[in-house]
C-alpha cells in the first residue's frame, strides 16, 4: 500500500525567490548574491549557485541541497 504524493505548481521566479530568502538564512550563506532554477518538461528541478559572494561554496552548495530537497517535496514547476 502505497501513498501518493501531491505537489503544488510553482513558478520559476517565486521559487528562486523563495530558495534565495531560504538559502541566505544559513548561517555563513548570507551573501550569496544569485542562484538560479532549471527545470525539465515533467515538473522536476534543480537549483544550482551562480554567484556565491562572499560565501564558502562547500557551505553554500550543501545549504541549498537541503532547501532543494524540501521544495521538491512540497513543489513542482509550472510549465510555462
């Protein structure tokens, strides 16, 4: 028996928006100045740095697999 898991259609600027407000809560992640969103036909994503600041990448890229993996349980990506 299985569950079947439901998600809500986000767009890609409010999910960059909201993974950039997450992400600078980190601690050490407060500069990160740009991240951006890729997404593929199905609804799936990525979220990846593209300007780290002052941030320690290691730091930054490990924040954002975290947030990356709470919006995908919660998200999917409108197909615009």
């Amino acid at each position: 028996m299985g569950f079947q898991r439901f998600t809500v259609a986000i767009g890609r600027a409010d999910l960059t928006r909201d993974c950039l407000e997450q992400l600078r809560l980190w601690p050490g992640c407060e500069t990160v100045e740009g991240i951006a969103v890729l997404g593929d036909m199905r609804g799936k994503f990525t979220v990846h740095v593209i300007d780290y600041g002052l941030a320690r990448q290691r730091l930054a890229d490990r924040a954002l697999r975290c947030i990356q993996r709470e919006k995908q349980r919660r998200y999917h990506l409108k197909i615009e």
